[in-house]
C-alpha cells in the first residue's frame, strides 16, 4: 500500500465523492496519476465521445486505501 500524499488524497475523494469518476483535459495531468494508475488506485480510458478528454475511474484499491486513510 502507498503512503499517500495529501494530493493524492484530495484526488482520489474528488473521484470517490463524484462517484467514482471524474474526467479531465487529456492536456492536464496531475503529475501523481501516474503513480495511482501503477498502484492501480485508479484506472483510465478515453472518453469516445470528447477525445481530448480522459475518464479517471476510481478503482476498488483505491476505495481501500482512501478508506484505510480516512480511519487515522
């Protein structure tokens, strides 16, 4: 489990409260997605429909580690 960074965190609440998704310019990426993506925290896809535009999806390990988070 990553010690998260409270960017990390604020995203990964952000996705948690706009239930589980969010999407964002394909131009901006938080340089900490990577890191959620390999822990596998949070998955992405592109959005067929605005291809400038990437879905982030919140995934059941980052359900975890937001939940194991928030009980410190």
């Amino acid at each position: 489990m990553l010690r998260l960074a409270k960017d990390e965190i604020a995203f990964l609440r952000w996705l948690h409260t706009n239930g589980g998704q969010g999407t964002f310019s394909a131009l901006v990426k938080p340089s900490f997605v990577e890191r959620m993506i390999a822990a596998k925290y949070v998955a992405t896809e592109a959005d067929a429909c605005r291809p400038d535009t990437v879905r982030y999806q919140l995934t059941e390990n980052g359900r975890e580690a937001l939940g194991l988070h928030e009980k410190r």
